[in-house]
C-alpha cells in the first residue's frame, strides 16, 4: 500500500505526532510506517464487527489512502491512534449499513470473543492453573451486550479512557461510564466478587 522503510528512518522510533506531520509534508513513508504501526490494531478491532476479511482489509486500505489524498487538507489529531479508530469504526459500519444512521440506542454488531484474547484475560495466566479461570471470563464476556463488549474491549485492550471511548463510539461520556460500570457489576455478578476484584483492575472502584 505505502513503502515503509524502517532503514532510512534513525534507530529512534518517531512518534505519531511526527510521522503525522511528516505524511501531511508529502512524506509516503512516514504514513507507510504509520499504517504498518497500526494495521494489526486496526484489524483486530475491524473484526469484531464483520468476520469478513477482505472487507476489513478493504476498509483499512481505503482509509490510509483517504488520508494521504487529503494531506494538505487534514488537521493533526491529538491522539493519532483515536483518529484511526475512529475513522475505522465509521469506515466499517457505512459499509455494512449501506451509511443507515444509527441512533444511539441501537445495537451493533460486536463479539469481543472474536480474533485475539482480552488483556483482563491474559494477564492472569501466569501458571497453567490461572487457564481455568480465562476460560471462565471468555465464557462470561460474551453475555454483555454488544455494547458492554466493545467497551469492555477499548477500555482493557486498547486502553482508552472514557473520554476517547465516547468519541470512538459516537457516545457521551456519563453513557460510557454508566455502560462500563454495568458491564463490569454484571461481570462481578456473573462470578463471585473475590476472584475478579483481583483479575481486573480498577474493579475494587466499584465498591
């Protein structure tokens, strides 16, 4: 898609910011080297949402080359890492929805149990005793809405605060913290306070 050449660039990784500029200055290999930053992550959460494949790689390819035709025109995020989300997000569901507009109410299509475990998952497993209990938590995760899901999801595996997961999600923040709160206290409820109040953290917050 954009060459990425890790052999011209110094030995320091540049940071997003950076490379954002650089892209916006003409740079095709600083957007390269961005796209080949994020294309997994973009993948893994695009997932969730369509198990078609070519499509998701379809939607990302399109995005970085919807940016790179609008650098002169593009503004510098403040976190270039929720702009691809964002944008990804979009991307995905006009295609699936032909660009329905969906109201706040509504519920999306999202399996968190798709490609790739959740970080309150793995971090446990740290003998093969702790297995027992990620298997519980892929079992109880996807009883959350779809919804509670892709929260559970960018709070925990993209680690994002409330404030960014509303705009990723098109919600306000007291909707985010209510929705997060709920999943969790349903999680808890699903399984017994002790165990969980020491697999995720922050969790003791509820109390």
């Amino acid at each position: 898609m954009f060459r990425s050449s890790s052999q011209n660039r110094p030995s320091e990784s540049p940071t997003d910011a950076a490379l954002w500029h650089q892209f916006r200055e003409g740079d095709e290999v600083a957007l390269g080297e961005l796209a080949e930053r994020y294309y997994k992550r973009l993948y893994g959460y695009g997932s969730k949402f369509s198990r078609d494949r070519e499509a998701i790689k379809d939607c990302i390819q399109d995005l970085f080359l919807e940016i790179w035709d609008k650098r002169h025109t593009i503004s510098e995020p403040d976190s270039v890492k929720l702009y691809l989300l964002v944008s990804i997000r979009r991307r995905i569901l006009r295609r699936k929805t032909g660009d329905k507009w969906l109201e706040q109410s509504e519920e999306l299509d999202f399996d968190a149990a798709v490609v790739g475990d959740l970080p309150i998952e793995t971090a446990i497993i740290e003998d093969e005793t702790s297995q027992h209990y990620v298997r519980k938590l892929q079992q109880l995760i996807p009883q959350l809405s779809r919804r509670q899901q892709e929260i559970i999801y960018l709070r925990f595996y993209e680690n994002l605060d409330n404030e960014a997961i509303a705009e990723v999600m098109s919600l306000s923040r007291g909707a985010v913290a209510n929705l997060l709160w709920r999943a969790l206290k349903e999680l808890k409820e699903y399984w017994y306070a002790g165990l969980l109040l020491l697999m995720i953290p922050g969790l003791y917050l509820l109390q």
